[in-house]
C-alpha cells in the first residue's frame, strides 16, 4: 500500500516537471509583436517603442519621458504613453517608488490617489486611479497637458510624505504623437 502511494507520488512529482519542462520552453510574446526601433527618439528626451502584434495586425506604440531629478538613491520616475491602432490606451506615472495608500475612493469604488500637476505656469489638483501602489493611471486631461509643456511636474504621497517628480516634455513629436495616440496637445 505504501509503496503504491510512493510510486503514484514519484509519477505526479515526474509530470509536474514535465510540465514545466515544457512551460519554460514555450515561445515568448516576442514572437507575436514585430517590434521597430526599440528605444527610439521621439524627440527631447522622449523614447518610443512601435510594435504590431502578428495575429490581429494591432499597431501599438509606448511613449516613455524619464524624470529630471531623483533623491540619492531613488530610480527615476517615469510617465508612459501606451497607444493602440491611434488611439491612447493607458498613460501612467510610475514614481518608482512606494506609494501611500490611496487617498480617494471613485465612482464605481477603485482606489484613487489626489496629485498636484503642473504644466508650465498652470497647476491643478487632479484624482488619478492608484494601481496596485505601484503606479497612478494619469487621466487623459492631463496626458494632453503633459506632452503640450515645457515644465510639467507631479506632487505625488508616499509613506514618507510628499514627493515631487519634474519632467521636460519639450521637443516631443506632435505629429508622430497624434498618429500613433489621437492626442492633441492642451496648453
């Protein structure tokens, strides 16, 4: 009887790694996106990403602006514009860093976190969906603000107070931005 369990026990451990055998040398996503010129300028300090997905012939495009200053020791924060078929999709502020918790409850309930945003000369406080702490999801509003400015900074909170990121959007590709995104620049 022991030894039956024993034998169905070495079986079940022999297919699990198989299994992952098998799961390790599965093709990546890769395979499915035809990516061009990764990393490429999209004008100022702006990087862009183009790729179209295989199956559906989707074009996808990933705007990324790093900020200008950092405390010792933090990674830069980050705003990324993700577009799909000329249209935005998502754009986020990724502090790099630990957010607090959320600090605003939306509509429908999602966690939601209030940032100060300044675009040039003009500042507004605006609520934008806090993501697993990891990342804010910017509202479209301010995306147009951002990529239209010179200066654009955002006053975020973390456990340890209040931070400040500052971005210099300037130099960006309008026209390349609104093929790939539909975004007009608000100023």
């Amino acid at each position: 009887m022991i030894r039956n369990i024993f034998n169905v026990l070495i079986l079940a451990l022999c297919v699990a790694l198989s299994i992952k055998a098998l799961a390790q040398n599965r093709p990546d996503d890769r395979d499915y996106d035809d990516r061009t010129h990764p990393g490429a300028s999209a004008g100022g300090n702006w990087t862009v990403d183009h790729s179209e997905d295989r199956m559906t012939a989707e074009k996808r495009s990933r705007f990324q602006l790093q900020a200008n200053d950092t405390r010792d020791g933090d990674d830069r924060a980050q705003v990324i514009l993700y577009c799909s078929d000329g249209k935005l999709k998502l754009a986020d502020f990724n502090p790099n860093l630990k957010l607090s918790r959320p600090n605003w409850a939306g509509f429908w309930g999602q966690p939601q976190m209030r940032v100060r945003v300044r675009a040039d000369n003009a500042h507004d406080d605006r609520i934008w969906n806090w993501v697993n702490g990891h990342f804010l999801a910017m509202d479209k509003t301010s995306a147009r603000r951002l990529i239209g400015a010179n200066l654009f900074r955002i006053e975020f909170n973390t456990p340890d107070g209040p931070r400040m990121a500052e971005f210099s959007p300037a130099g960006l590709d309008l026209k390349l931005v609104h093929n790939a995104c539909g975004l007009e620049p608000k100023r």
